[in-house]
C-alpha cells in the first residue's frame, strides 16, 4: 500500500478483497481495501453484506486493514463482485444495485456457485439489455459443501 501510494498518481488506486476460507471449521478472514462488500448467502436466502473494510490502496500509504471474520455454513455462498455488477446499467441510465444482486442471490441459493453465476449473468443481462457496459464486470462465488 504504501508503495502504491508513492508510486501512483494521486488519482489512481486499487481495490481488493483477499479472503481465506477454512474448508474445515468454515471460518473465513478477509481484508476488504474499498472494494464491494461482498454478500454472504445463508440458509433460507437471507443476504448479509460483509461491512468490515478500509481505503483504497494507494490513498492513504500508512492506512491500516482491519481484519474481518466471518463464517460460512455448509450450503452457504460467498459472493464477491466488481462495482461492474452492482453499477451496470440498463438503456434508461438506470443502475443495476445492490437490491437486484441481492435478490437474484436470494431467490437462487440453493442452485451451485456456478448456478447461482448464471443467474446473476443472466439477470444483468436482462436488465442492461444492449447497453455498454462501462465497466468489467467480475463475479466470484464459492459455496461450501457439507463435509
């Protein structure tokens, strides 16, 4: 970060999230540096964003990251998406949000992390039709299997 920080113009920054899952106990640490909070899938379609984060890096070069940790139940998703996602619009200027991820997520939980990617693929692309898009737009989920 503080490398970054030196080294980078000053309207230039990066974002991320790095996170590390127990497969074992389901426990997952993570640092989110401004990136999206991610979305936890839990049992019955309940959403909950992941709200631990800190600045960009590259903004602040002595900026700390709080350690976040979370669980994750077997059958549970983790959703990590790019602001391409959540900001994607449709021909009307309209965004795509938060409210619609999350309800696709919801209403498609008990579906695979490669099903549940469909379906989110799918939604956006309904919504923003012909659209550009403005930005990429990346999409990371992992579903834990029971042991």
């Amino acid at each position: 970060n503080e490398y970054l920080a030196e080294n980078t113009p000053t309207n230039r920054f990066i974002t991320l999230f790095i996170a590390e899952l127990d497969p074992k106990t389901g426990v997952i640490k993570y640092i989110n540096a401004g990136h999206n909070p991610p979305l936890i899938g839990h049992a019955g379609g309940t959403v909950e964003q992941l709200a631990a984060g800190g600045f960009p890096l590259g903004i602040m070069p002595m900026a700390e990251y709080e350690v976040g940790e979370t669980h994750l139940e077997p059958g549970e998703a983790l959703i990590i998406y790019s602001d391409g996602v959540s900001e994607a619009n449709n021909l009307a200027g309209d965004e795509f949000g938060m409210e619609r991820l999350t309800e696709v997520v919801s209403k498609n939980f008990q579906a695979s992390a490669s099903g549940m990617r469909d379906k989110v693929e799918s939604a956006l692309s309904a919504f923003t039709q012909t659209a550009p898009a403005n930005d990429d737009i990346t999409l990371v989920i992992v579903k834990r299997k029971g042991l």
